[in-house]
C-alpha cells in the first residue's frame, strides 16, 4: 500500500493521536490542536500537507544550518548507503575519519581527538563521562568528580547532561539525579569562584558552559567572562567543557562562538549544525593533553571505557562531511553575520514597544524577551499566541520552554544560515505587526 497516496491529513492526526507520544506536549489536549504535518522543505521554506508553506525561523530546532533540500547531502548519503551502511567504529570507517580530521583542523587549538555519538545529549554525556575518568586518572590521590554548570543552561535529556542543565522544571520529575553537579548564576563568574572554595577545589573536575545559553533563553555573557572562566579553570586544574550544539557551525558569525572571546576549552561538544540535521549525529571533541590522560598499557584500563552502537557511523559521519563543505564552501558563518547583524539591530527597534524588554543575541540566534505592562514576565499563554500568530502568518519561530519556574516569555529566532536579507525583514514585519496587536 502507498501510504501517502490513501491517507487523509485528517488520517494522519487521528493515527498519530493514537500512537505517538510527542515530547514536552500534554497530550491531552491534542483533540484541539492540529500539529502541523510537514511534508517537503527547500531553502528556509517548509511546506505542510495542505500546501501551506512557512518561513522556518527557527531552522527546525536551531539546527537546520545549510538549509532544506541540500542534494548533495542526500547524494553522499546516498552513495555511502550502498558502499558501506554500517560497521562498529572498533575499525576505521573512511567517512569517520575524514570528518574527525576535518573537525580538528576547524576546531580552535588542539582540540585533535574526537569521540562520535548521536545526539547533543551523549556528546555531553560523553564529555562528562572523559571527565570523570580524567579526574580519577590525572589525581588518584584526591576525589575528583565535580562539575560545574549553570542554572538556565541545558545540556541533554539522558541522566548525566540533564544533571549539568540548570532548568529545574526539565529535572524535577526525573530526581534524584547523578549527584555531583553544582550550578551557579549564568552570568556572575565570581560565584564559580566561591564554589569551587567552599565545595573544596579536590573535589571539582570540570565546568560545563554554552557560549551563548541557547533554549535558556539566549543568554550572552559579558565580554570578560569566559577569559575569566579560562583563568578560574587552569588556576584550579578543572577542565572546561563548552557545549557548542547550538552555537557551532556558523550559528552566531563564526564557525564556533569560541573564537568571539577566544575561549580555549578542554573539550568541546557538538551536534546540531554538524549534520543540519539531516541526520543524527554528534560528537565530543578533547585535547591532546586530556587525550593523553588516556594512554596506558593494554591492561591498564586506562582507555576511555565506553562504547555506542552508531558512534562514527559512515552514513552519518558522510553527511556530516557534505555538509561541512557546503558550510566553508559558502562561507555561511559570514551570512550568518551580514544577516544577522541587520536582523538584530531592526528587532532592536522593537525595544521601543513597551511589551518588548530586550533583544539579544549574535548572528542568527536571537531572543525577544517580552514583559507586561507593570514589567513582569509576560504570560506563557500571550508569548504561546505570539508564536501561533507567526505561524498564521507564515513564519516559524521558537519560544523558551520549561526552563524555569516563571512565565515563558521569550521568544527565539535562529533561521537557516541562508537566510536573506528581505527574509530578515518579512520576520521583523510580521512580528512588529503582531506585538502591536497584543494586549499586555
Ligand atoms: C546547548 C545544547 N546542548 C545539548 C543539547 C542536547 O542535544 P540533543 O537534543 O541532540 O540531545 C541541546 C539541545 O537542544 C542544546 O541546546
């Protein structure tokens, strides 16, 4: 049977309404909502089974970097399905390691040493594991295992990278979780400072950052924060994580948001922008020096003690690799700032209207956070409406959500990196319209 040809749209929700659990959705009340089935995309553009098309300014979940419909990813995925669909990286697969050479050869300092996975949440996962292993092997004599993080950032839904996030309505339910993770004030580097004093430095092994806080809310650290953060971790002998899986791949005008305040870390995660999205794949990137942590006898058991099924997977790894060439071939980081730098400074204007509090962000990652009247957050049903008016009107956006115990207000653009300039402003348009019809 042809599937699409003999169902129905109407078809589609009703089986799916049975038989899929979607994630962060009350299901509840699906019987009124009609999710959108999406069926074919191009470019920045995503069209719906009724032939609805959107502007995707959200970029699928801020990962859509090259864009829609990109054949020559499909070509090299193509091509690789039938040269080799899988082995184990317990051997070399080729795609693998050209993608690893290529990643540290864009990659700032020596980050050399890659560990594929699938997904951001196991590069993290990953990074935290190495670290660990690292604490017990570099310092026997002391207990190190502590890590760092930040309320407001997030880092995975698996056990270890969902302890590292700082958004308590995303852990509640899930606790107890992994002890040992400590977080701190997103913006504030002192208290990393006091905490690492009063939790006892020979506890502690790593901090866990994003450059930029992305589903948090688009938080930007001051300018001298992470040289501080650099100066705090070698000061202490801690290892300094940074979770690029939004930021990477050109997302805020540089290939990684490291080089904005060349931030050197010890080991570096990333997903998202790695494949576009086209498919699942993600990977932990360390130092020579943490990598040598790891070098032992065979019997020594000192090699990082961990495997995955699909780590390094050909398909994936080739994917990656057609991407990567689209990405320098295009230059797209370069975009990403051209387009980005106007889009910003025109929702700035916004700032005006006394429902917008701030615009910020870098590149094409950007947050509109949005207040009532008497300055309070604004409610998560009015933000929720402002989402599903774009939507109305033809563009996809994104909104903060579940990551703190407060109203959702802030909204979040982050399109493909081939965004355009006309683009950038039909977004700024339709959103000026739209707040200036909201009661608030
Ligand atoms: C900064 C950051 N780290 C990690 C993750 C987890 O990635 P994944 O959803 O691929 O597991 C995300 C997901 O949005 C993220 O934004």
């Amino acid at each position: 049977m042809n599937i699409q040809e003999e169902l129905s749209s109407q078809d589609y929700r009703k089986i799916d309404r049975d038989h899929v659990w979607h994630p962060l959705f009350q299901h509840q009340n699906l019987e009124q909502v009609d999710l959108a089935i999406f069926e074919e995309a191009k470019g920045t553009t995503i069209t719906d089974t009724d032939g609805r098309q959107y502007l995707d300014a959200y970029s699928g979940l801020w990962n859509v970097n090259v864009g829609y419909g990109r054949e020559e990813i499909a070509d090299a995925v193509y091509q690789q399905i039938r040269k080799l669909p899988y082995y184990p990286h317990s051997q070399i697969n080729m795609p693998a390691t050209l993608l690893a050479k290529q990643l540290a050869d864009l990659l700032p300092g020596n980050l050399d040493h890659v560990y594929f996975s699938n997904s951001g949440s196991e590069a993290n996962e990953t990074a935290i594991k190495i670290a660990r292993q690292y604490g017990r092997q570099m310092y026997p004599e002391q207990n190190r295992y502590k890590i760092i993080s930040r309320y407001r950032g997030y880092h995975g839904f698996t056990y270890g990278s969902m302890s590292a996030t700082g958004q308590s309505p995303r852990r509640t339910a899930f606790e107890p979780l992994v002890p040992g993770f400590k977080h701190v004030h997103p913006t504030c580097v002192d208290e990393i400072v006091r905490t690492i004093r009063w939790e006892g430095a020979e506890t502690v092994i790593a901090i866990i950052a994003e450059p930029i806080i992305g589903g948090g809310g688009v938080i930007v650290p001051p300018d001298d924060y992470f040289s501080k953060l650099r100066e705090i971790c070698d000061q202490h002998n801690l290892l300094l994580i940074i979770d690029e899986v939004i930021t990477g791949f050109g997302r805020t005008g540089t290939m990684f948001a490291c080089e904005h305040w060349d931030i050197q870390p010890d080991i570096i995660t990333l997903a998202k922008g790695l494949t576009s999205g086209y498919l699942p794949l993600s990977a932990c990137v360390a130092t020579t020096e943490v990598f040598n942590a790891f070098l032992g006898d065979p019997g020594d058991k000192q090699e990082f003690g961990q495997v995955c099924t699909y780590a390094g997977h050909p398909v994936t790894c080739a994917a990656g690799l057609a991407n990567l060439k689209i990405l320098t071939e295009e230059r797209l980081w370069e975009n990403a700032t051209k387009v980005g730098t106007h889009l910003l400074e025109r929702l700035k204007l916004l700032q005006d209207f006394p429902i917008v509090s701030e615009v910020r962000g870098k590149g094409l990652m950007i947050g509109v956070e949005l207040i009532n009247a008497d300055k309070t957050n604004l409610d998560t049903m009015k933000t929720s409406t402002i989402v599903s008016q774009m939507k109305e009107r033809g563009i996809l956006i994104g909104k903060i959500s579940h990551a703190a115990d407060e109203p959702e207000n802030i909204i979040f653009i982050a399109p493909p990196l081939i965004l355009t300039l006309d683009e950038a402003d039909q977004i700024v348009e339709t959103l000026k319209d739209i707040l200036t019809s909201i009661d608030c």
